[in-house]
C-alpha cells in the first residue's frame, strides 16, 4: 500500500509536459451587414473549417481562395501571426482561451499558433 501511494504521489507531483492545443479557424466570404451598409461582426456559413493543433509554430492550411474574414478560438492560450509563410513566437499577438476573434484575411494566406512555452 505504501508503495502504491508513493507511486500516486510522485505521478501527482511530477511536472508535466507541454500539452498540445487546437485552434479552431472557420473561413468566412462574407459578414453580415447592417441596414445602413455597415459590417457586423456576425459570421455567415463558413466557407470550410480547420483545426491546428500546436504547442511549437503551427501552420494552418493556406485559406480559401474566397476566403476573406476567418473566426478563430483556441482550447488554450496561443499566440498567433497570419502571413504567407507565419511563424508565431513569444512576441506575436496573443489570443486567450476560449475567446474568439474575427480577422480579415487575403486567400492564401495561413495562420500560425504557438502555446509560448514550448
């Protein structure tokens, strides 16, 4: 029994390693407009979705050629950075967990998203 809760004990105590983390990134043609002409941050049916999972810089797949608004949320904290070939680092942008966020992109384009610690 001693051992058994020794075994438990170190399991509980002993660090653990990065864990990975997915992005959800739902590519959008159009936004919704207002009744005077305005853009709403309200999505319309996505164009596709991708998940990124990542703890080091991860590329999404380059977005859709008629892609220009993507919706991103992400299980854990990610810093991210959008480009033709993006590597997130420590000082891009950051996004919290569960939080999402709207971009206007350029097809082609892809997104990047490190935990910051790995």
């Amino acid at each position: 029994m001693k051992k058994y809760l020794l075994l438990l004990a170190l399991a509980i105590l002993a660090p653990m390693g990065a864990q990975a983390a997915d992005c959800f990134v739902s590519e959008y043609a159009y936004i919704t407009r207002s009744a005077d002409s305005k853009d709403v941050q309200v999505a319309r049916a996505a164009v596709t979705t991708q998940q990124v999972t990542y703890t080091t810089s991860t590329q999404s797949a380059a977005f859709n050629t008629a892609t220009k608004y993507i919706r991103v949320i992400c299980t854990a904290k990610a810093h991210f950075v959008i480009s033709t070939n993006p590597t997130a680092t420590a000082a891009t942008p950051y996004l919290p967990t569960d939080l999402p966020e709207y971009f206007g992109v350029e097809a082609g384009q892809k997104i990047a998203f490190y935990d910051g610690a790995s």
